[in-house]
C-alpha cells in the first residue's frame, strides 16, 4: 500500500510540474510568472548572499582561507560610478 501510495503521489507531482511549465495563463506559463517575479524581489540576492556566507563559514571551519566580502548599497555604487567618470573625464 505504501509504495502504490508513493507511486501516486511521484507521478502527481511530475504531472504537476509538466502543467506548470507547459500550460500558458494569459499568455506566459506559471512557471514563467514565478521566474519574473523571483527576479523583481530582492529574495535572490538575499538567498545569495546567506549561502556565500554559510560558504565561507565552512571553509572557515575546514580550515581553508576565507575570501574577504565586500559589499556595497546602490548608493555606495552611484558614488564609485561619479568618481570614476569625473576621472576619466580629465
């Protein structure tokens, strides 16, 4: 009984992830709506950010050389672009 159960939830699922990725809802798949809403949000570079992190933590503990991170707002990027273009500029 467990593994027809088992069966029949693994090709639900499979059944599941070929419509999400197949069938068009006003024009784009749902997979496609998820792909450009992950892209607007700031969840992936937050995601990102916490795996690098936990990377570097383990390399730590391993004892490897940790890479050192640098981080920088938009802000911080706007300023670096005007100081890079008044100098180029001379």
């Amino acid at each position: 009984m467990g593994f027809i159960r088992s069966c029949v939830w693994t090709a639900a699922t499979v059944g599941l992830g070929i419509a999400l990725a197949t069938l068009e809802v006003g024009g784009k798949t749902p997979l496609a709506y998820a792909r450009s809403a992950w892209a607007r949000s700031e969840a992936g570079d937050w995601l990102r950010d916490r795996a690098d992190d936990a990377a570097d933590r383990a390399r730590g503990a391993l004892g490897q050389p940790q890479k050192p991170r640098e981080r920088h707002s938009d802000e911080d990027r706007a300023a670096l672009d005007r100081i890079i273009a008044k100098r180029s500029g001379r």
